[in-house]
C-alpha cells in the first residue's frame, strides 16, 4: 500500500475503526454477529435452502470454480453460471475469512481476504465470462440448521451482492492491487458493493460440490 494518505486508504482505515459497521455482513462472517440468532431468524423468514447438487455444470464452469477455490482456500462456490440472454457472468460462493482478533491488524486482514475473493473470482472466470459485460459475485455465510421433517441442513444467508463491468474488472486486474485500489473501485462506483440490509437466505440452484459445510456445522 503506497498511497498511505489517499482516500481510499481512508475508506479502509474508517472501516476498519467502525468495525466494518458498513460491510455488516461481515460481522457475522468473523462471528462479531450471532450467526445462531441469525440463523434462527432465516428460518423464520423463508424456507430453507438444502445444500443437495444438481450436477448439471458446464465441465469448463466447474473446472474454473475448481481453480479459484484451491487458489483461495477461503471460499467454496455454491453456483457459476453464465446468463447468455443478458450477457451476466455469476457466481455465487461461501466465504469464510481468517479468523483474527479485533486489531487494526486482524481488521485489515479480513479485509484483503475479501478483496483477494473478488480478485480470484475474476481471475478464475475472466476466460469463461467473455462474452459477458458484467460480472456478479454474490457472497454467502453457511448456516447449520435443524429442520422439523429433514434433520440437519444448511441454509445459505446472503452476505453481499457486487456487480463489475467485465472490462473494468480486467483494466483492475491488469494493474495495481491493493486495498487502496480495491476500495477506490467501490468509493466511485465502479464495483457496487451492497451488503444485505435484511436477512437474505440464497435462492439459487446450486451446481458445484461443496466442501465448507463441515466448517459449518461447528458456527
């Protein structure tokens, strides 16, 4: 990080004192959030979302989603699809950070762990999405949970939504990455970062193995 005293640099620095206050989902991420509570809150909101495969995944979609995961080691993608139609590129991924205390330090380094998800995820998809002209990444907290018919199962609880122009996520990716520049991207819009405001349980149609749940069933 060079640019110490540039604006996104600050934007890092308020997030960081604010303990993430506007990157909520974070907080339940890192466990500053009862992901109990919320949990039980989701199942009261909606039905639950079983982790079961569909199976159905293009051999090049699935072998991308393979190469980000083993590259992260910090996230597990539930689903990656391409909508021909209106030319989208999603995916949608659990997201589990490192583990830190409370520090400026710690703060920074869950931080960059989000950063470095969304770099990978472009990078991984930047060949399998070239015919897209925007690139959605939707990050997910896994939940164990237990059903009145089904036993144990997981739900899926939205985190955050973020979208990027393909040609912008690959001008990023060509150049300086830092958080400086990651959160610059979100400061001018160019990267819309939406945390969920409200409970949010994932709704799609899951089409990549999982390897997380286990990690989830100790939340």
């Amino acid at each position: 990080m060079r640019r110490f005293a540039s604006f996104p640099f600050l934007v890092v620095a308020l997030l960081v004192v604010a303990g993430c206050q506007s990157l909520p989902g974070l907080r339940v991420l890192t466990g500053q959030d009862n992901p109990q509570s919320i949990a039980e809150t989701a199942v009261q909101a909606g039905d639950l979302v079983m982790a079961d495969k569909s199976g159905g995944t293009d051999p090049g979609l699935s072998a991308a989603a393979d190469r980000i995961e083993a590259a992260s080691g910090a996230v597990d993608i539930i689903e990656i699809r391409e909508d021909f139609e209106n030319r989208v590129f999603t995916v949608s991924m659990l997201f589990n950070p490192p583990q830190t205390d409370n520090s400026t330090q710690g703060q920074i380094a869950q931080l960059d762990a989000l950063r470095r998800a969304f770099e990978l995820t472009w990078v991984g998809t930047m060949r399998e999405s070239v015919n897209a002209d925007i690139l959605r990444v939707t990050l997910l907290a896994p939940q164990s949970v237990t059903t009145l018919d089904s036993g144990r199962s997981f739900i899926g609880i939205v985190i955050a939504n973020a979208q990027i122009e393909r040609s912008a996520a690959q001008a990023y990716l060509q150049g300086e990455r830092s958080l400086n520049t990651f959160f610059d991207m979100i400061a001018n819009g160019t990267l819309i970062y939406e945390s969920a405001s409200s409970v949010q349980l994932y709704e799609g149609s899951p089409n990549h193995p999982l390897f997380m749940l286990s990690a989830a069933g100790s939340l």
